[in-house]
C-alpha cells in the first residue's frame, strides 16, 4: 500500500477549491512582495476565505482565527490542517496575538489577519460590504521588529456564491462562552464561493520612522492611518469590481 504524502497547507487549500469547484480570477499580482515578512489584511465572509487567500498569493499563510474555531471538533481539524493559529481565550487574546504573530513575521513568513473579526462570519452581510476593522493587526505592524514587513491589503469579491445555514449559533456558544455573537437563537451562515475575485491591494510598508513614532505621542495617530489605510483600500477595491 503507497503511503499517503501529507500535503502542504497550499497544496490543501489548491485540492479544496478544486474540490469545491470555486473559479478565482487573481488582479495586480505584480503588488504582492516577492519574498520578506508579509501581513496580509482581508474581508471575511466566508470559512472559504483563508485557501482562497493562499491559492492566489501562491503562499503558505499563517491565519490567525477565531478562538472557537480551535475548540470546536472537525473545525478544529481543518485550521490546525491549514497552518492557522486560533487566538487564545479573550484575557489572553492580545498578547497572544501579538507574541505569535511577531514570532512568524520573524521567521520571514506571512501572517493573515480577517480584523473585521467574527461579526461578518456569525452574520451575512453583502459581497462589496466592508465592517469596521479591529486596530490589533496595526499594532503588531508596529511592534514587530521584522526588516521590511509589508502590509498587504486584499479584497476578497464573491460574484456567484450560495449561503446556506450551516449550526445553530447558540452551539457554538458551548465552545466559547465568552463570544457575545454566540448568544443568539440564528444559524451561522455558511457562504459558498461559486466565482470570485481577488483584488490585490497596494502594499503598505511599515517603515523605522513609523515604528518610532509608535513608542511616542503619535502613537494613536500611526495606528490610524495604516487601519485607515487597508480599510480604505480593501473599500475602493470591492466597489470597483465588476459582477460580471
């Protein structure tokens, strides 16, 4: 019997939208950085979001998810699969964020952030609707010491996808009490990207200036803009997509 060959976590996320039958037409490629520490900023709508992501930036990357996705059986299985890191219960979920996330941007590798958090996820909004972004992505931009991180905005446009019903919300609530979202009576949708479009945002590249303004008075200022930033980016890219 030939031994099953494990399969990377960019090969897994090629297999699954093959599998899922998912067409994905990537734009402005030539803005993704060639190699270095990356932070990767996107929308999230779908449990789809983080292999369409490395299937279109052709890299492995280091998602950082919701902490009831590590709780829960079989959801657990997959993300561990796609080399994704669940954030740790909500008195520990910053540090922990923030230490993991500088230990990968170090190690010259790419992390993935969804800071419109799990509103989006727990309840279906629009293809072109963009939430308000959680600020702890800029703060790991800033306090990260890794030489030449890039800060990579990408819009994820679905143009044809189907949403069914997927659990009961108030299940979920088993696994993580602490998430208010969980409290309610709905079911978590689950959105199926039938054609979509990745739209690759112009990077954003943290410089020493910005970094020292960081540790001063500017602080509050530095982390605005770059949140400003990809949200505005990510914004403009999903209006300018076509339907078709």
């Amino acid at each position: 019997m030939t031994a099953l060959i494990p399969q990377s976590p960019l090969q897994i996320s090629r297999s699954f939208l093959t599998a899922m039958g998912t067409r994905m037409f990537v734009y402005h490629e030539d803005r993704i950085p060639i190699d270095g520490p990356v932070l990767v900023v996107g929308n999230h709508r779908s449990f789809m979001d983080a292999p369409v992501l490395m299937a279109a930036l052709k890299r492995p990357i280091r998602f950082a998810c919701h902490h009831y996705m590590g709780q829960v059986p079989v959801m657990r299985d997959i993300v561990t699969s796609l080399g994704c890191f669940p954030l740790p219960e909500p008195e520990r979920r910053q540090q922990g964020f923030l230490h993991r996330g500088s230990e990968l941007l170090h190690a010259q590798q790419m992390v993935g952030i969804f800071p419109e958090g799990a509103q989006p996820m727990v309840n279906f909004t629009s293809p072109k609707k963009v939430g308000d972004f959680h600020r702890g992505f800029a703060h790991l931009a800033f306090r990260s010491s890794a030489p030449n991180l890039a800060v990579l905005p990408v819009a994820i446009a679905s143009t044809d996808e189907t949403t069914y019903p997927a659990v009961p919300v108030k299940l979920l609530g088993l696994f993580d009490p602490s998430e208010p979202l969980f409290d309610g009576w709905g079911w978590h949708p689950m959105v199926v990207y039938h054609r979509l479009s990745i739209l690759i945002g112009r990077p954003y590249w943290i410089t020493q200036s910005e970094r020292q303004a960081y540790q001063g008075r500017q602080a509050k200022t530095t982390v605005s803009n770059l949140v400003d930033y990809t949200h505005r980016e990510i914004t403009m890219l999903l209006q300018g997509c076509k339907d078709s």
